[in-house]
C-alpha cells in the first residue's frame, strides 16, 4: 500500500509548514491517473496524524482528471482513469494532459490567540 508513505509524506509536509499549530484541514489535489486510492489515503491519513497537530482534521481531496483527444474522432476524452476510452468507442487516445497531480493545495491551520 504506497498510500501509507504518501500520507507520511503529506504529514510531514503539513507538519514542518504549520509549525506546532493546530491544523484544522488539508485539501488535496490527486489526479485519476495517478493510481492513489482516496479512500485509501483517508484511512492512512487518520493513522498517521494520531498524536500530531494534525489529529482531527479534515482531509479534503479533489480530484483532477487527464484530458486526452481520440485519434479517429477527433473528440476531446475526459479520462477518470487510465483505461478510459472516447465515447465513441476508441481506445486510440493521445496521451493524456494532466491527471498525475499529487500535491497539497492549502491548509487551514487554527488562529493562535
């Protein structure tokens, strides 16, 4: 399970940025393609934050999908994962724009007083 050192990664990204103030919520950004299970990543998120001051914050995930175009229709394909294929059937797909993101896009941190 990759997601698991992934999530220690964004840990202690989020760790090193907010200092020893409380994090209220970290959004997210995963591309389709890039084969990381948010669910995954959610359930390796509340194992990894126990005991930090990320403990009991949100993790919010957006995800971004790859924007291919179909050699024999020429149609624009909207990839939600790597084996998508065009409406109208193809499966000959440029290679895809996008949809291999992993990164953190904001965190909310608590106000100190």
């Amino acid at each position: 399970m990759h997601e698991l050192a992934i999530t220690r990664n964004i840990v202690e990204a989020c760790r090193a940025r907010a200092g020893n103030a409380r994090v209220l919520c970290v959004t997210l950004e995963i591309g389709t393609l890039t084969c990381v299970m948010p669910e995954a990543l959610r359930f390796c998120y509340e194992i990894v934050t126990d005991a930090t001051p990320l403990a009991g914050s949100e993790l919010e995930i957006i995800r971004l999908p790859g924007i291919s175009r179909c050699r024999d229709c020429g149609g624009e394909v909207i990839m939600h994962d790597p084996l998508s294929c065009c409406p109208c059937g193809s499966v000959h797909l440029t290679p895809p724009q996008g949809g291999d993101e992993l990164r953190i896009r904001s965190m909310d941190i608590e106000e100190a007083d």
